[in-house]
C-alpha cells in the first residue's frame, strides 16, 4: 500500500534486468570452469611430457658417459666370452679331424 506505482513498475523492471542476468552469469562460470579444467590439463600434460624427456635423458646419460674402470671391465669382459668361443670352434674343429 506504501509503494506507488512507478516504483512497482521498476521493481519489475529490475527483476527482468536481473532474470536476464543470471543465465549469463551461469554461462560464464561454466565458461571459467572449462577454462580452468583445459588450462590444468594442458599444463599437467606439459610437465608430465617435461618429467618423462628428464627420465629419458638421466637414463640415457649415465650410459653416454660411463667411467674409464666401467668400459674396460666391459671390454675385458667382451675378449674372455670371445677368447671362450674361439676356444670352443677349436676344440670341436680339433675333434672333428681327429675323426676323419
């Protein structure tokens, strides 16, 4: 009974304003939620691809780069295995003249 006319009018007014507005505002927090969801997925794949590169390169530097004592045990390793093969074609080389 206190409101005139013309304030009523505005209320209404206003409330539709506001109507229109709350659907934007929803469409924008959707908006930022997708946003976010895309910016954490693209930044958690970039270090997940930076950690599995770091992974590559330690796994492939210590073997680049192996001490003086590690290479000559491999080669001393490598000249027994072929000094036992070769020992190995003689003796059967050996056994099959004998053989004949």
């Amino acid at each position: 009974e206190g409101i005139d006319e013309d304030s009523e009018r505005q209320a209404k007014e206003l409330l539709v304003k506001l109507a229109e507005y709350k659907p934007l505002a929803k469409i924008e927090e959707l908006e930022e939620q997708n946003y976010n969801m895309i910016d954490e997925r693209l930044n958690n794949g970039v270090e997940k691809f930076n950690r599995e590169e770091e992974k590559k390169e330690q796994q492939e530097k210590p073997q680049a780069r192996s001490s003086l004592k590690e290479r000559l045990a491999a080669k001393q390793k490598e000249a027994t295995q072929g000094n036992n093969k070769d020992t190995k074609e003689q003796e059967k080389s050996k056994n099959s003249h004998r053989e004949m």
